[in-house]
C-alpha cells in the first residue's frame, strides 16, 4: 500500500520546483530569467579542456553529392557568418578558383588569421597554401591498412616518411600543422601510434582522428581500433603530439554522440581539444557532425557560453540557400519545426511555462516559436495563437472566444479537409468571432 508521507518531501520539492519554473518562464524571451532557469533544469558539469570548434563545411561540406558550388562571394558569407558565430577554425579548401577567390574575399575581411587550407601529403598543395598567405594547414593522410590499398606499390615505411616530408615543409615554411589521421577508427594501432610520433618529431601541433565511416564508438570502455575515447587515452600516454581533434562522420548516426564522448575524453588530460565539425553535417555520404549541435550540447551539459546563438539559425538559412541543400524541417536547433507546435497537450505546456516542452527560448538560436492550429490543437492552442496575433491576453470566459474554437473545428473537421489552418485563414475566423487582427 502507498502511503502519503512517503511522498511528503517529494511533494515540497515539487511545489518548489513548479514555483521556479513558473515564476522564470516566460512567453517573451527574457534572458536573465533563462539563465537562471538554466541553472536549475540543467546543472552544468564543467570541462577541463579547451574547445576549439574547426568548422569544415567550407571543405567537408561542400563535398557532399549533389550540392549547388555557390559563387565566391556566398562562400565568403558563410565564412563571415562563421566568424560572427565565434568558430575559432575555418577549414578550407584551395583546388579550384572559386575556393581561391572566397579566401581572398575572407582574408580582406579580416578572417585570414582563423583559416586553415586543407591539403595532401604533397609539396604541390603546400605552395598553394602559401600562396594563399595562410598561416594554417590540415595535411590528410590514411592511417588504416585498408586505404593503403591505394598504393600497392609502396611500403609502409614509405608512406609515413612522405607525410613526415610534408610536415616538416609546412613547418618549415612557418604553418601551423595539423595531421588527420584518416580512417583512424579503423587503424592497427601499433602503426598508428608510430605514424603519430612521426609526424609530432617532424612538428605537427595536431592530430586529427579520423572516423572516416562512422564506425567509431563512444563507450568509455570500448577497445581499439573503434573506442574513441580509449584512443584519446592511449594518444596521450603513448605519443608525443600536443594536442587532438576529431572528426566523425554519421555513417551510423553518431557523430555528435561520438564527438561529445571525445570531448569529454580528453577532458583532464589535454589543455586544447579541437572538434572538427560542419553546419548542418553536410559532408560525404551521411555527413558530419553538426557544429550547431555540438555548440548547444556544449552550452546546455557544460555552460560553455563563448558562442553567439542567436545567430544559427540565420547561418543554416544562408547555407541552405547558398548550396541548395534541403533543410529538414524538424532538423534540431535551426528546422522549421523545431519550435512549432499542433498537439493540444504540448500547446497546454507551452502555454503554462514553454520550459515544459521547450529545451530552450527559440529567440537563443535565432528561431521563433510557431503555434499551429490543426485538428489535433484545442482550446489552450488557439488562445496561444490568438495572443500573438492581438499581443494581448484573451479571458477564457470571452464568449469571442468561445465562438472562434467552433469555427476554428468546425473548418478543421470538414471531410475533405487534411490541413492545418493557414495564417490566413486564422486571421479570418478570429476577426469573424469579433476580435479586432
């Protein structure tokens, strides 16, 4: 039998809670109020690691199939949009015209100290980086056995010795390197370790793991090749490199998991940890992990709060646009649904404290909320809905308001019909119930 004082002090705590969380939340974005009912719904768990976000769209990203290759100038937006959000990497690419003219386009705009070209183990590629005037580089390099199918003729030995020439050219000529390690989810490990140390003798700053095909795991305990986080683990103890990246693809959906478990791997163990990721996680096949989700992952779970939100989902729309990529409408944090509502039980939430079904303010990303009103929304839906159109509270005794929820279902439930109403037809019925629109 339950009995009543076993929940006497979970009954304290839930009129605390329900008290905060009324008393913080509001309809109208308030900033101050949010962070303090942050602090509540979501106790940060603090980092020991810098990170670094190393955006790649204008590299990964515009290697997926099928997208529109943008003018220099809409390349150039994207960097400055990049910029304005506070990513501290901008990965590039050199091999074409257009690459070469967006770059120039950043650099006069003053991003030059942030980009990074990309490039492979050859000297050629190199000179174009310098060209270019950039004072980073990313040099790409299997690591697995497996693409070393590539190269039938050569050794081993002769592989790792041309990366090493690579570097130390690059380091040579005054760049800061990084190393990617591609396919390095799927490396023997005693030659990926030696590879490693190679390239750190020869001066590369970084190296970058590789998830290649997505095939990396994120439990703490998984072994190698696959483990993420025992790799971060065992680069630290067995090689000299000083500092790592990630890269993951989401061949199996994982990316942004198997990123934020490499965060949190090497947090305590490197000063700077670098997290290669692409707005929206366009990228080859199934794409990347996405930057705006890493970034709000690392703002909700670890109060990181050095980048500026408000400008996602503006940044999403001018690439979608740019590459002619479809934007998923419930894509997280920047989709059109993402804040929209129907169900009559989510619109009763969202009415009570938005905090109920809301991670967070749609005004933090650059979104706004949307109130759709379908065969699914009841009463709490249209008054939210009449309230933003006539900025001004509705009393639920209204007869106004009576007689606009049996327009509103009576046209809902038409036979024929299979559509939410549209803005218009809204504003058409409220201003037949007598509201002034």
């Amino acid at each position: 039998m339950i009995s009543e004082k076993d929940f006497v002090k979970n009954e304290e705590e839930r009129k605390r809670a329900v008290e905060t969380l009324l008393r913080l939340s509001k309809q109208k974005h308030d900033q101050d109020a949010w962070r303090r009912l942050k602090e509540m719904l979501y106790p940060s768990r603090k980092l020991d690691v810098d990170v670094t976000i190393d955006d790649t769209t204008l590299r990964e990203g515009l290697q997926m199939a099928g997208l529109t290759t943008p003018a220099p100038e809409d390349l150039a937006e994207i960097g400055r949009l990049l910029y304005e959000i506070g990513v501290e990497r901008i990965e590039v690419m050199t091999y074409t015209s257009t690459d070469r003219d967006a770059i120039r386009i950043m650099m006069d705009n003053g991003l030059g100290g942030i980009l990074a070209g990309w490039s492979r183990a050859d000297k050629h590629d190199i000179d174009e980086i310098l060209k270019l005037d950039l004072s980073q580089i990313g040099i790409s390099h299997p690591v697995s056995y497996y693409h070393f199918a590539k190269w039938p003729g050569e050794s081993v030995h002769s592989l790792v010795q041309r990366v090493v020439e690579a570097v130390e050219y690059a380091v040579d000529h005054g760049l800061k390197v990084f190393v990617h390690g591609e396919d390095s989810t799927r490396a023997d490990w005693d030659f990926e370790k030696k590879f490693v140390n190679a390239v750190a003798e020869a001066g590369a700053e970084v190296y970058r793991i590789c998830d290649t095909v997505g095939v990396g795991c994120s439990l703490p305990d998984h072994p190698l090749p696959n483990g993420i986080p025992e790799k971060i683990r065992r680069l630290k103890k067995e090689t000299g490199v000083k500092s790592l990246e990630i890269h993951a693809h989401d061949d199996l959906g994982n990316a942004v998991e198997n990123t934020m478990a490499a965060i949190r791997a090497a947090s305590g163990l490197y000063e700077k940890f670098y997290v290669s990721t692409t707005f929206l996680g366009i990228g080859e096949r199934s794409g990347n992990a996405e930057t705006e989700k890493i970034i709000l992952n690392l703002y909700i779970h670890h109060g990181l709060e050095k980048w500026n939100l408000s400008l996602l989902r503006e940044t999403a729309n001018f690439i979608a646009t740019a590459l002619n990529y479809h934007l998923p409408t419930n894509k997280a944090i920047v989709g059109d649904s993402a804040f929209a509502h129907e169900s009559g039980i989510h619109l009763q939430g969202i009415r009570i404290a938005p905090a109920i079904y809301e991670v967070f303010p749609p005004e933090l990303v650059g979104q706004t909320r949307k109130i759709i009103i379908g065969r699914r929304t009841g009463k709490h839906g249209i008054v939210l809905k009449l309230r933003e159109l006539i900025n001004q509270d509705v009393d639920e005794e209204d007869p106004r308001l009576k007689k606009l929820v049996e327009l509103v279902r009576s046209s809902l439930l038409q036979v024929d019909r299979k559509y939410y109403l549209t803005e218009e037809e809204f504003r058409k019925l409220a201003g037949e119930a007598g509201f002034r629109i």
